[in-house]
C-alpha cells in the first residue's frame, strides 16, 4: 500500500530505533553525571577571613613554629629565638607547597625543592619567585591573633 499523503510517515523501525537511542542516551547520562558530580569539587563561595587565633603563645617556644588555618589557606606563626612572634601564609610561593619552620635552620623552609625564606618571610634560597605573605600580629593574653595587613 502506498500512501500519497506528502509527508514521511515514520515506520515502526526508526520508531523503535529512536526510543532504543534514547534510552541507552538515558543510561550513560545517568552514569556519568554522578561520576562527574563526585570528580569535580563543588563552588563554595569561601568568606572572607580576616582574623583567627592562630594559637596559644605559652605553646610557642622560642624558636619554633605552628601552622594554624586562615580560611581555606595555611598560615604559619613563628616565634623567634629572640621571642619575637611573626606570621606568613604557609602556602610557598613557588609551587603553593605548605612551608615549615626549621629551628635547626632558623628559617622557613619547603620540602618540596628546597626552598628558604628568612625570619621576615623574605625568598632566600632555591626556587621561589617571591617573599611569603606576611600578617599582623597581636598578642592577647596568652592568645595569638593574626590578622591581614592592610
């Protein structure tokens, strides 16, 4: 039987065709959405944090060090061998590695390739382009405040 009414009509088959296309379209999205989902990390809007208690100056010997959170960063707090309390961001300005304090060095120091910032947060040594960022600190009590400079 021919029909002669101008348009296409369509067949059983692509009907069937179709409805099997999307469904097995329907089956990789529903696989690969959560995947995608659970590899990439959620927008968080992060607040603004401009003053932490980074912690306790009787817990801060003479010549040692402490890394505290400021925000979603480190930041780490340096008393010195003269007793003096100082505070940077911990990331490296090299490759964002998280420093340390070396007492035996008496520097800042990061593992990653070796790099060496002096007791001001000043690049001394090995790869890193520029100084750490340095905060404001405020001693309160027994409390160590940290605060942006600004």
């Amino acid at each position: 039987m021919n029909h002669e009414s101008g348009g296409v009509r369509p067949t059983r088959r692509r009907i069937i065709d179709w409805l099997l296309g999307t469904a097995v379209g329907g089956v990789i999205a529903s696989i690969v959405y959560p995947v995608l989902r659970y590899v990439l990390p959620p927008k968080v809007a992060e607040a603004q944090t401009n003053s932490v208690m980074a912690g306790k100056l009787s817990q801060l010997p003479p010549n040692s060090g402490h890394i505290f959170r400021f925000g979603s960063k480190p930041g780490i707090v340096i008393r010195t061998p003269t007793g003096d309390v100082r505070a940077f961001s911990a990331v490296c300005t090299h490759l964002q590695c998280t420093v340390q304090y070396r007492s035996d060095l008496e520097q800042i120091w990061c593992a990653c390739h070796n790099g060496h910032y002096n007791l001001n947060g000043i690049n001394v040594s090995g790869p890193p382009p520029r100084p750490l960022t340095k905060y404001k600190v405020a001693i309160k009590g027994d409390d160590i405040w940290v605060s942006r400079e600004g």
